[in-house]
C-alpha cells in the first residue's frame, strides 16, 4: 500500500513539476541529473545500461515504433489544435494597438451590438486628445457594422456564410496606416461598391475586383482589394452613408474609432467621455477590444486540443507500458546478469526510463515536425464573436513545439516507469532461470 502510495506521489511530483516549473528550471534539474550520472556511481552504472538498451534498439525496430508513431500522432494533434486557437488569438489580437481607441455604446461587448447617435459621435469627435490631420480634421472614424451573407467559396451550392460589411469614410484609412490597397482602387463616396479584404476574398465567392455581388436588396461592385495583416482581413468595406440606406440604420454608427495624440492620451480621453453627462458610452483601446474579442473562442479552442490530446495520450501511455514491458521480458536475462554483478536497481531504474523517454522525444519531435509542415500557416476560419466569419491562419509557434515536446515526455515518464520498477525488481535467480 505504502509502495503504491509512493509512486503516485511521484507521479504527482513530477507532472506537477513538468507542467507548472518555467523552462529554466526544467534545464536546471536536467543539468543536475547530468552532473549525478557523471560524478556519482550509481550515475555512470546508469549511463551503462543505457548505452547496452539503446544500442540494442534497432534490434527492436518495430516494437519501437509502436511508441514513436504513438507519441507523434498525439504530440501531432495536440500541436495542430493548439495552433489553430493561437492563430485565431494572434489574428483577432493584433487589430489593434495602443494609440488608437474604440467607442462604443455603454455595455455593448461588440460591434454589431453597439448604436451611436449622430450627437453622440459629433461630442466624441471634438475630444482634444484625438489626433488631427494636416487639414486640422480629427482622426475619427465613425462606422457601421453588419453582418452579410455571401455563398462560401468551395462550399455546397445554396449554403451561405457571414460576412462582415463596415461602412466608413475617408478618415477610415488614416485611423487604419496598416491598411493597404493590394489590387484596385477604394469605393467613391455615394456608390455601391466593395473593397474587400484579401481574407474575405479567399473565404466567399464572387468577391474578385470588377464582380457584382448581392447584399441585402441591392447589387454591389467589387473595386478593390486591400490586406492588413489582422482580423480587417474578414471584412468588406463600402461607403458608410450607403449602407446605413441599404439596412435601414439612418444616422446612426456602431463605434467610433479614433487616432490619439499618443498612448498616453487614452486615460485623459476616457476621462473626457466620462465627464460629459450627455454621453453614454465606454471607450478600450484597440489592443483590449480586440484581445477580449478573441479570449473566449481562444479559450474554448485550447481547451479543446488539451482534451482530446489527453484522451489520445491515455493510449499512448498504455502502448508504450506494452512495448516497454515487452522490452524488459525479453532482456530479463541481460538486466540480471548486470544487477547478479553488482548492478543495483536505481541505475537499472533510470536506464529504462532514459530509453523509453528518448524513444517518446523522437515521437515528440517527429509529431511537431509534421504539424509544423502540415498546419503552418494554414487557413481556417470560423465564427467569431461580434465579427461574423473570421479568417485566420494557424500557427505553430516555438512555444506549441514546446508544449507538444513536454507532453510527449511526460507521456514517456509515466509509460516507462512501471516497467522500469519492474525490472529493478524482478528475482534475479527467477529471470535466469527463465531465460
């Protein structure tokens, strides 16, 4: 009981210790083990062992594999689900920034639950903390935002997805510097045309400069394309007083975007909006809209991939008790011999585990490999919360390849260690005799 007891305290320990400890730490405790097999006894009887196991694994090839391939497909999956969540994460979070602040109607989480009145958007526009043009205009945009929907390109005939249309104007494109005409020309102020984004262009149908595409109860022209390199990338843009005609919203704006004179200008703006009892409104910076625009869903997707990477681990961690099993059964003769001559069980322990966490980092790093060739910078896109249909690319960072690295280990330590207790345990006069 108290045997038992023990090896799931240290099973506890060290997956505990292998998910919460910062990577500094983990090469710290790597270092001292390397230092213990150097300089101690025990140590160097273990880098023994090893050597004798590892050189005897091509002998073992398929039995193996079976762990590797295992590993891989787990690290793999877990890798590519993790990478869509931190690309949609990266797209929605990098719309904004830190000089350039979002107005909203108070209580409004998103966009297209927001209304601002044309009094309310004349006050906000007078605020001395946004930023004017060379003309002395302030750099505020007033927008609209609605939701469209449009056949979606490789999809089946008749079913149609969201887009988001914001009306702007001019001022649209100074708020916005990131923002960049890639094809075409902008829409003229009073026509039904389109400038779409590259995002929105690959996701949906008809949406090539010079088309004519349906929304609402009227034909639009597609003029141009432009590319932002975040979440604008969704949207088509048109002309802000055209489509407050076509969907009927009158003089009304959903947000205000506006340029400050500089970050530090945003708590004396906030201020500003707060002090004037005719407004009824909340302002964030960009970089917070849009970051908590994108928490949720990230959450939601990571919690997905750790799921079902767990659930894929399980299997995982049972093929490699098999294989390792397997492994000591059949040099049971080998590893009594070695403690017959004076082995003890700790460095037989450890030489196991060693070869069995060797076999799960190859898994790991051949499942990161593979999800990095496959999923980098592939497109998905999904709905998103106030943004319709969001196109975004996935992204295998050097992070996730950590990540995926530390489970495979951590898949290796519990499916290595039960037999390797085994095999510093088994009768030495029993497993000769077997043999």
């Amino acid at each position: 009981m108290l045997r038992g007891t023990a090896l799931v305290l240290l099973l506890v320990a060290f997956l505990a210790a292998w998910i919460f400890l910062p990577w500094p730490a983990l090469l710290a405790l790597a270092v001292a083990f390397a230092l213990w097999m150097l300089a101690t006894r025990s140590g160097r009887q273990a880098a023994s062992v090893t050597r004798v196991g590892v050189s005897t694994l091509s002998q073992r090839l398929g039995s193996s594999s079976v762990v590797i391939i295992g590993i891989a497909g787990v690290v793999g999956v877990l890798v590519a689900l993790l990478a869509m969540a931190e690309g949609y994460r990266h797209t929605v979070s990098s719309s904004g920034d830190e000089q350039t602040a979002i107005v909203l109607r108070g209580g409004s989480a998103a966009e297209l639950m927001s209304v601002l009145g044309r009094d309310a958007i004349t006050t906000i526009e007078r605020a001395p903390e946004i930023a004017r043009d060379a003309e002395g205009r302030p750099l505020a945009s007033p927008e609209l935002v609605v939701a469209a929907n449009l056949p979606i390109r490789g999809g089946d005939a008749g079913v149609d997805g969201s887009v988001q249309l914001r009306g702007v104007g001019d001022m649209a494109w100074a708020v916005r510097p990131n923002v960049q005409l890639v094809e075409g020309r902008r829409f003229e102020t009073g026509m039904r045309e389109l400038v779409v984004g590259k995002g929105a262009r690959r996701q949906f149908m008809g949406l090539d400069p010079g088309n004519e595409v349906r929304l609402g109860s009227q034909s639009w022209t597609v003029v141009g394309v432009f590319e932002s390199g975040d979440s604008m990338e969704s949207e088509m843009w048109a002309d802000a007083e055209v489509v407050a005609t076509t969907y009927r919203r009158g003089s009304s704006r959903a947000s205000v975007f506006a340029r400050l004179t500089d970050a530090s200008a945003f708590k004396a703006f906030k201020a500003t909006l707060a002090a004037d009892p005719r407004l009824q409104v909340e302002a964030q910076t960009t970089l917070e809209y849009f970051q908590a625009q994108s928490e949720g869903i990230s959450k939601v997707l990571r919690i997905i991939g750790i799921v079902v990477g767990s659930i894929m681990a399980i299997g995982a961690v049972f093929g490699a008790l098999n294989t390792m099993f397997a492994s000591v059964a059949s040099r049971a003769r080998e590893i009594a011999t070695l403690r017959a001559i004076g082995f003890r069980g700790m460095p037989v322990v450890v030489a196991v585990m060693l070869e069995t966490m060797l076999l799960a980092a190859i898994g790991g790093a051949l499942g990161g490999l593979l999800a990095w060739l496959v999923f980098n910078g592939y497109t998905a896109s999904t709905l998103a919360g106030g943004m319709s249909q969001l196109t975004f690319e996935f992204k295998v960072s050097p992070g996730l390849l950590w990540e995926g690295l530390k489970w495979a280990l951590a898949i290796g330590f519990v499916g290595g260690l039960f037999p390797a207790l085994r095999a510093a345990t088994m009768p030495v006069t029993d497993a000769l005799r077997a043999a």
